[in-house]
C-alpha cells in the first residue's frame, strides 16, 4: 500500500507528524520520549488528547510504526 497523504499513510498520521515536526515544545518533548508509546502515554498522563487539529494521540487510523521511525530520527 502506497502513502496517500502528503507522503503518510493517512491523514491522522500526517497530522500528528506534522505538529511534532512544526511546533518546537512537541518535537524537543518526542526527542526525549524515544519512541511514539512513550510521547503518546505522556502526553495522555498530561491531559493532552489530540492535536490542535483534533486528531487523537491514540487514534486508531496512526501508522505508529512510521510514527517510532519520525520520532528516533528526531
């Protein structure tokens, strides 16, 4: 299956990706996380759910194996 949103596999994952690559406090906060469970689990303990967009943390839909990979290259 080929990527189909803007080079991601679906919106929700671009969305996610895009706000921890976009706004300075998420990508330095995911670059000590290591890993999107641990970034996802966090943020969950500290009340943020989704996005500024809305789109969950723990959506369903995330291709969380690309979103490990964004978040180790970091």
């Amino acid at each position: 299956m080929s990527d189909t949103y803007n080079g991601w596999a679906n919106r929700a994952t671009w969305n996610v990706a895009l706000w921890i690559q976009n706004d300075e406090g998420l990508y330095n906060f995911a670059k000590e996380c290591g890993s999107y469970k641990v970034f996802r689990e966090t943020m969950r303990e500290v009340g943020y759910l989704e996005t500024p967009d809305q789109v969950s943390y723990n959506d369903s839909a995330l291709d969380v194996d690309r979103l490990n990979e964004l978040i180790q290259d970091l």
